[in-house]
C-alpha cells in the first residue's frame, strides 16, 4: 500500500505536465479601483462605508450591490472581521497632496527615500553622508493622494532593513553606480548619474565629478552590503556602521515630522539619474 501512495504521488507532477501540453495562458492586469462595488479603503471609522456589511449570509457592498452566492460573502466577512485588530494602522499619518507612485530611473517617492535615508544615517551615526544608496525593490508600494495611512507607509517599506554607513573609495562607489547602469536605476541621493546603453557615462558627488581615490560617507541598508539585489557594498568599505534603526521606522519617523509641522507629503524630481537613449 504505501508503495502504490508513493508511486502515484511521484506519478501526479507528470501527469499535470501531460495534461497542460497545448494549453495557453493568458494574463490580464485589472486596476483595483472598487468599481464594481464601491469599496474603498477604510481608515479606523468607516469600515462599514468603505466595505459594506454582511448579514445572514449576504453582503451588500458600498454602491448597494448584493451577493448572496459563492465565496464573495464569505471572503467579505473575513476581511470585515479582522478590521477592529486592523484599526491602529489605520491612523491618518499624512497628507499628500499628489499621488506618489514609484517609476524608474527617477520619481519622487524614490528620491525622497533615499534623500530622508542619506540624512536619517548622518543623524544616527554623526559622520557626513556623501551619498545614500537604496534599492527600488525595498518599496513595494505607491502612496496614494490624499490621506495617507499608517498602513501604507508601513506596507511601502515593509522589510527590516537596517540603517548603515559605510566609508568608501570612490572607485568602489564608481563600481556600484556601473552596476547599477547595466541593471537598473536604484535609490540615490547626493549623485547624479548620466547612463548609456547601460553604461555609467558620468557621476557627481556634490556636484563635483566622482573622484575615484576620494573616500565618501555612504549611508544605505544592510541588505545591499553582502548580495542583496546583486550589490556588495560591503565589500572594500574602509568602515562600517550597522545601526539598529529600521528603514521603515525612520521614514515613518520624518513622514510624522512633516505633518508635526503643518507640512504635506510631497517631494520632487531633480534630474538626478539620466537615461539616454
């Protein structure tokens, strides 16, 4: 008995393979924008509004819709149910003016991060930060216009990365910029860059060109010092700080200080990374 289990269960993943010879997929995106039903986010208040109710087996959504069949009542009951332990990351944090969405080589919110990222590590660590270095990857998400939750800041920057200075040469911090230009644009703050047909066709530190025997202060993450996303920072660094301050925790820290002090989050775009054709 247990080798006729074992025999069909080896047998079933060349089964599937046989089966989906021939057959074509075909993926559609679809933005999520509750028009089907009017949902919408909801803050710590108005999760009723924002996502309707469930009675008796049959939600009625926002815009009055009414499902009373499959899995849609169920799988609204769910997410309403959990909104009471959800309400504390649904306190409004900020507000932006503009919506915030990330786009390669350069946009706001990615500039913004690493110019909060430069500064917050010169801070933690009392030494200049010549440059910030951060990776596109580690922000999962736009920030929409208006109000601005705890929620997406905290799912914009999700991962414990740790704060970290590094003293480099500038050859190394050449060598970083070169692989950024024959992957892809990263976070830079403090540098403006100039690429190619993925070649590093120019670099500035401070407005000066990149001097490969100068050493800099570079502030970035621990998950670029030893392969994250390919880069090794770590690797000829004349010094190194690891602090214990989480990336996401110090964002939301300078987010708070801006709307402390009256002030909307919004940044701008400066040129700072160039892709020519």
């Amino acid at each position: 008995m247990v080798k006729a289990e074992i025999a069909a269960l080896l047998a079933l993943p060349l089964l599937l393979a046989s089966c989906s010879r021939g057959l074509e997929f075909k993926w559609q995106k679809y933005y999520v924008d509750g028009h089907r039903t009017g949902v919408g986010v909801p803050t710590a208040d108005n999760p009723e509004k924002a996502l309707g109710v469930v009675e008796n087996g049959v939600y009625k959504a926002p815009n009055g819709r009414v499902f009373n069949a499959g899995a849609t009542p169920e799988v609204a009951s769910l997410l309403i149910g959990v909104q009471p332990q959800m309400a504390r990351l649904k306190e409004v944090v900020a507000y932006a003016p503009e919506a915030m969405a990330r786009q390669r080589p350069e946009c706001a919110l990615f500039n913004f991060v690493a110019d909060r990222l430069a500064a917050d590590v010169q801070e933690a660590v009392g030494r200049r930060v010549d440059v910030g270095i951060t990776n596109t990857g580690g922000i999962r998400v736009d920030l929409p216009a208006g109000d601005i939750l705890l929620d997406e800041v905290v799912s914009m920057l999700p991962f414990k990365n740790y704060l970290t200075y590094l003293e480099l040469k500038g050859s190394d911090l050449r060598a970083a910029f070169e692989y950024m230009a024959s992957t892809r644009p990263q976070c830079v703050s403090g540098a403006r860059l100039v690429i190619k047909a993925g070649k590093l066709i120019s670099a500035e530190v401070g407005g000066k060109p990149l001097d490969d025997s100068a050493v800099y202060g570079v502030g970035t993450i621990d998950f670029l010092l030893d392969g994250g996303d390919g880069f090794k920072l770590a690797r000829n660094a004349r010094k190194m700080i690891i602090t214990d301050k989480k990336i996401g925790d110090v964002i939301l820290r300078d987010i708070r200080k801006l709307t402390a002090e009256g002030k909307p989050l919004q940044y701008h775009v400066d040129g700072r990374i160039t892709v020519e054709e």
